[in-house]
C-alpha cells in the first residue's frame, strides 16, 4: 500500500483528497510535517479558494520547499486544482501578482468566458500516451470548480528529457486541464468530486508510486 501524505496548509479540500485517495487503497496521512512530506511515497498539494493566500499558506509550512526537494529525488507530487496552479511561476488575480513555486514557466489568470465561475462537469482532450488517463473514454468528464487557469503553456522539450503531456479543457477558450510532467503531476479539476472518473485518475497515479 502506497503511503501518501495531504499537505495540509490550511487549504478547505484537505478531508475530501484524504477520503478519495484511502477509497482507492492508498494509506493517507493528512500533516505539515516536514519530515513525512518527504518521505511519503507520493505528496498531494491540494488548494481552494485565492492563487495568493494558498501560496501565503504552502510558504507558511515551507511547502515550495518540500515541493522542490521531492522534486529534486524524483519523488511524486500531485497538484490539484489551486495546488496546481501554484506551481507555476505566478498568478494574477484582480490586478495583484503572486509568485507561485515556479516549477514550471507560465500565469495563472483569469479565463476569457462568458460564465465565471467554470463550474460543473467537462470533458478534457488528454495526450494518447498519458498514463494520468489511461483507461478512459474520451467522453470521461471531470468536475471543475475555476475562475482563472493557465491559457498558455510555456514549457517545451529540453535535451533528452520527454516533453511534458498537457491535457486541455475548454470554457470559453483552452486551457490547461492536466499535466504529466516526470515525477510533478497536477489537475486543475478536482478528482476527489470526480466520481469514478476521478478515482480512476488517482488510482493510475497511485499505480505510478
């Protein structure tokens, strides 16, 4: 059984990622702990509500940090929602600019739609080698709960390194909907209120650990 930690830095979707994850057989511990954070199979940064006050909660716990040095090992870390939004370089909300962890180039920032929020079930366009999605239909939906997201993504092929596989949705315009990238994996829907599509996700990812 995979061990997984929850960063818990005081984002509000802490309990629903912990439930998700034991439903499909991981074995959870919810801390901030330093120590456990590193040495967990698998770290999940989850993330609610304003770009800046979850990057003012993650440095508070010195989350970039943890983030960085699992990285740094090839250890797995899972982005979900405004988790994976602060792993980008910045976010722009409301005319204010936060800097995110910067593991990858690009902003976060608000989406050109008719309807903000984007809330509700849509289906993404996944890579055909993603292992994230794996087993899917095309016609899988995931339930989004987003204002602002990453239209543009910035980070190409370098050396002998795979390039890394982006995942697309649409409201109003593309934007990202899933990233693979080596050992950092992230959504910007939530897989927790994903029903079995989104257990189906986390369990490919567990199976990655």
């Amino acid at each position: 059984m995979s061990r997984v930690v929850v960063l818990d830095y005081g984002s509000g979707n802490l309990r629903s990622a912990e439930r998700a994850l034991r439903r499909v057989g991981a074995d959870v511990e919810v801390t901030a702990d330093h120590r456990a954070a590193l040495a967990a199979d698998g770290l999940v940064v989850p993330g609610v509500g304003a770009f800046g006050a979850c990057m003012a909660g993650l440095r508070s716990v010195r989350g970039p940090r943890i983030i960085g040095e699992r990285l740094a090992g090839g250890r797995p870390v899972l982005g979900i929602c405004v988790g994976m939004q602060a792993l980008f370089e910045r976010g722009v909300e409301h005319g204010v600019t936060d800097e995110g962890c910067g593991e990858w180039p690009g902003t976060v920032e608000r989406l050109h739609a008719d309807v903000l929020p984007h809330m509700g079930w849509n289906t993404v366009r996944a890579p055909s080698n993603s292992q994230f999605f794996a087993g899917l239909d095309e016609d899988a939906r995931f339930y989004f709960v987003h204002s602002f997201g990453v239209r543009k993504w910035e980070l190409e092929a370098d050396g002998p390194f795979a390039p890394p596989l982006v995942t697309w949705a649409h409201h109003g315009e593309d934007f990202v909907a899933a990233v693979e990238n080596g050992p950092l994996w992230a959504t910007q829907f939530h897989p927790e209120k994903s029903g079995d599509a989104g257990a189906h996700i986390l369990r490919n990812w567990l199976n990655t650990l």
